[in-house]
C-alpha cells in the first residue's frame, strides 16, 4: 500500500474543541485509553499539528473561546433529546423477535 497523505479539513471551532481533548488524552496514561501503541504516533502527530495551527491556545482567554467553541459544536437540547429516543427506540428490538 502506498504511503499516501490523508487531509483532514476542520473547522476551527472543531479544531480547538479537538486540540484540548487530545492534550487532555496525552495527559492520561495512554495504554490504559489505546492498547495499540501503533496509535499513539498519529495521536501524538495529530495534536502537535493542531497545536502549530491554533495560535489561540496560548491566548489569555483560551478557556472562553473553548467554551464557545464547545457551546456552538453542540447541538441544541432538543435535537439531542430526540436523537436520544430514535436511538433508543432503533436498537430495542422485542423479547422472541
């Protein structure tokens, strides 16, 4: 297989929301969250990209503009809730079916 470049295009809402999950994941002992250390080079090679392209990060008001950006990628309540009761509804299935 060729060793092609994948491009993953974000905006930059997901991209700051993404950037600290992923620091908060390299934080954590790593072999308890992904028991493939193969993993961990592009866990690893994806946060430092994301850190190099949010100069944010660093700003005084970086946990404002996280939360923002946390509060826009959400979706609204009631979405979630329907969404909660098509899922629940999707996978139960009757005794003897």
């Amino acid at each position: 297989m060729e060793n092609t470049e994948i491009i993953i295009k974000l905006t930059s809402d997901e991209a700051l929301v993404l950037s600290d999950w992923l620091e908060r994941v390299q934080m954590t002992d790593l072999s308890r969250l992904v028991d493939d250390e193969a993993v961990w080079a592009p866990i690893h090679r994806l946060a430092g990209t994301l850190d190099k392209s949010l100069p944010g990060i660093f700003a005084a008001d970086y946990g404002e503009r996280l939360d923002a950006a946390r509060r826009r990628l959400r979706p609204a309540s009631d979405d979630v809730a329907s969404e909660q009761r098509q899922r629940k509804r999707s996978t139960w299935s009757a005794p003897g079916s």
